[in-house]
C-alpha cells in the first residue's frame, strides 16, 4: 500500500445498502473492481460512453490513493448476444469479424475520451468453459435445473433474491418483460444456457449443443479473474435489473457467499437535449460521431460536469463549455509534478466521484495560476492529469485541433450558412440563428459580428480555426 491511502478514506454510494460508505478493501494490497463492458454490435452511443468515463475517474482515483500496483480493473467484453448475431446477418459478416471490428471501433473511441484501458479486458467468448462450471454447479446445489435444452435459474431457491432492486419477485414480474416458457418452473426462472439456432454461435454442454444466457457471462468472468468475492461492481442504472441481480444470484448461490461484490455502483441514465435518446427521435448520437466533432477531453469533461449518480443531459452548448474551459485550462503553463495533486480536489473526488465540487475547486485553482500563484498552477495541472485524465495532449496540439474534415470544407457552402444566419439574427430568429451558429462550429468556423453604424443591422466575417 502507499502512503496515500492513510491521509484519503474513500467514501462510495453503494446501491445494495442505499448508503454511502467507507470503502475498505477486503484483501490489503489488492482492490479489485468489475464493471460491465460493451457488448459489441454497434458503435457505442454517448449513454455507453459515460459508464466508462465514470469507472475511468475511480480507477484512477483509486490507483493514486492505493497504488497503481495494488488496482485490478477488470472490464469485459460481450461478444455472443442475439444482437450481434442478427446485426452480423444483416451486414452478410462472420459474427468474429462482427465483434473484432466493433471492439477495436470502441476502443479507438474510449482512447480519444481518455479511458484508460482496464488491466483486464476478458471476452465473453473466451470463458465458455468457465462457464459451464458454474452452471454445473449451481444444478449440483439445486439453484438451476435442466429443461428441454435449456438451464434455468431457479429464483425460488434463493430466499432474499431481489435485494439490489428492492423490489418483490411479483414486483418484477409485473415491471418486467418476462419469457413465458412452458419448461419453466417459475416466470422468473432465468436462462444460463439454451439451444443455439441453426446459424448462431455453439458450443457442446452436458446439455446440448448451445451458448450461455448473457447473465452467467459476467459472473463467471468477473470470479475467473477477481475471486469469488471482489469489492467493486460497477456499471449503468438500467442494468440493476434484471443483469446485475441474477449476476447477485447466480454468484452468491454458486460459491455460497453472503455478498459477490462488496460496493455497487451505478451511473444515472443519459439524455439528449432533455429528451430520452431515441433512433426515433433522431436524437441517437454515438461516441464517434461526437470525437469527430468535438475533442475527446471536451466530451469527457461534459460528461463530468455532472454527479455519476444523477441523470446527466447532453447538449451541444454543455460540450461547448468544455472545450471552451479546456482552451483556458491548457493556456496555464507551469512544470508539474504528480505529487502536486490538489488535496480538495482529492477530498471531492473521494466523496463519491463529487466532480462537480471538484471541477469549482479546478476553477478557483486557475483564477489563483491567473494572479500568478505558480503552485495553484501546478497543483491545477497535476490534478487534471493524475485524477481527472484531462490536459494530457501537448498543449499546441490543442490549440490547432479542428473537427474532422474541417479543412476540407466548401467556402460557398459556408458563406451560404453564414447569410442564413445573419438573415435568421437580424430577423431576430433567435432559435434558428443558433442553431446554424452551432452547425458552424462544428465545422471549425469562427464567426465575429459587428453592426453595421448606418443601418443598424448586423453583418458577419468568419475563418476557419487555426
């Protein structure tokens, strides 16, 4: 252990208790985190995007309270899923050059937000076996059974399932979409393997060819290479139910265990322009995209702007902000330390990820490197690399960095967004003039206004970022 760990006690909202509490590793010299991965059909949306941003923060805030040496952050990868299957169909691929590309999409992607990579990133593919050892182990004990092919759960065989939740099993039942199945025991009984169609992945099991329920994978993965028993799990809200209870149950009953993870850990759900994100609405907006108009550390500071805990809303002026505090963050030149880490910002970060108390505490630092404080600039700096995984670009890159094809834009096409908006402001159509205004931007134009003394109106000249 380090030094650090006696001067920061970290406190963490832990979902199982409803509490906040202090964190504790069960092993010394060994904090052990799980946090559920991507599964790799698609490119991931911004909702995708901010889990990992989130569980990023704690690893790095745990790797400076207890020593990188000490962290084990073990991330996975789901790649057998009904939706890879149909999506590798419909594209006319293997389901292996399906997953290989959508991995190495997402993370191209995680890279360009600043994610670090996890010290272990298993595939879902790679544990088949581990897998069906937990199985075979859970019908040894009675909580799972054999049915036409398949095997089930039994929730019935687990007196206080349902405690992450907090809701009844009839509760679950009616707020659920549950398979009815006539070789099930009880509506709620859920599947660890089934039968695979004829096209799908398989593999052979004491019961029949066939693949595993998404639910196993996490559990067996997670003891593969965290122990029966770990400190941290992790991962979005809409995964509390039914994901991470049947991970609870089929990991407690397998190893007899009064708990699979200490500490859970959700983020709150993401919208768009205060609105739920939809394909429908038009409002889906995936990480790649958003790189390829914003930086990566914009995007992520957006993201933190808000508590991890709390729905956070997206929009384009909030990401506008980052990028603008960005460019005030990186002008603060200082050599720095790592040791020069903010002992506040520490204190806010150990709070239950507090990154809102701890991005005003940031800007209170800059005013303070403005009036010449060199330490403040120094302790600024350090804490934005060391905890927060921001202003780690040379700053000249920085500055010159233009959206993806910036300098291949059309001038007419521009000029033409240009009149629009100024007819749209001196109009005084205010809505429209911004939203023009914010397609510019993405495109890397500079806009500066000025009226025109005689007539009163507004003219406007642009350039492109340099």
């Amino acid at each position: 252990m380090t030094a650090k760990m006696d001067k920061v006690q970290l406190k963490l909202y832990n979902t199982l208790s409803r509490n906040k509490e202090a964190f504790q590793p069960l092993e010394e010299g060994n904090v052990r985190m799980y946090v559920c991965g991507p599964t790799v059909y698609d490119t991931a949306h911004i909702g995708n995007a901010r889990p990992a941003v989130v569980f990023d923060t704690l690893f790095r805030l745990l790797r400076h309270v207890y020593g990188p040496e000490h962290v084990t952050y073990v991330r996975n990868i789901t790649d057998v899923d009904d939706k890879i299957n149909q999506r590798a169909a419909e594209r006319g691929i293997s389901i292996r050059e399906l997953t290989d590309e959508t991995t190495a999409i997402y993370h191209a992607d995680m890279d360009a937000l600043g994610v670090m990579r996890p010290t272990i990133e298993p595939r879902a593919t790679d544990h088949i076996d581990d897998m069906l050892d937990m199985i075979g182990t859970l019908i040894e004990k009675g909580h799972a059974y054999a049915a036409e092919g398949h095997v089930l759960f039994a929730v019935d065989s687990m007196a206080d399932y349902g405690q992450l939740s907090g809701r009844s099993v009839e509760d679950m039942i009616a707020g659920a979409r549950v398979e009815v199945a006539p070789y099930k025991r009880n509506p709620m009984d859920f599947v660890l393997w089934k039968p695979s169609k004829e096209g799908e992945p398989s593999w052979d099991s004491p019961w029949g060819a066939g693949r595993p329920g998404w639910h196993i994978e996490c559990s067996a993965m997670s003891e593969k290479h965290l122990g029966e028993r770990f400190d941290i799990h992790g991962g979005g809200i809409d995964l509390t139910f039914p994901h991470h209870e049947n991970e609870i149950a089929q990991s407690r009953c397998a190893h007899g265990n009064e708990a699979m993870a200490n500490i859970w850990m959700h983020n709150g759900f993401v919208q768009v322009e205060g609105e739920k994100m939809s394909k429908s609405l038009g409002n889906f907006i995936t990480a790649h995209d958003l790189i390829e108009q914003w930086p990566g550390e914009a995007i992520r500071l957006a993201l933190m702007t808000t508590h991890y805990a709390k729905p956070f809303n997206w929009t384009q002026d909030g990401v506008r902000e980052a990028k603008k505090v960005l460019d005030q963050w990186y002008a603060v030149t200082v050599d720095v330390d790592p040791s020069q880490v903010d002992a506040d910002i520490l204190a806010a970060l150990a709070d239950d990820l507090n990154t809102p108390k701890a991005i005003a505490r940031l800007h209170a630092l800059r005013s303070a490197a403005l009036q010449g404080d060199k330490a403040a600039a120094a302790s600024l700096k350090a804490s934005l690399q060391q905890l927060f995984g921001l202003l780690m670009q040379d700053p000249k890159a920085w500055e010159i960095w233009r959206p993806a094809g910036a300098a291949h834009v059309d001038d007419a096409a521009i000029q033409a967004l240009v009149d629009a908006r100024l007819e749209a402001r001196n109009s005084k159509d205010f809505a429209k003039s911004d939203e023009l205004r914010d397609q510019l931007a993405v495109m890397g134009v500079v806009l500066k206004d000025r009226k025109n003394a005689e007539t009163g109106a507004f003219e406007t000249s642009w350039s492109l970022e340099s």
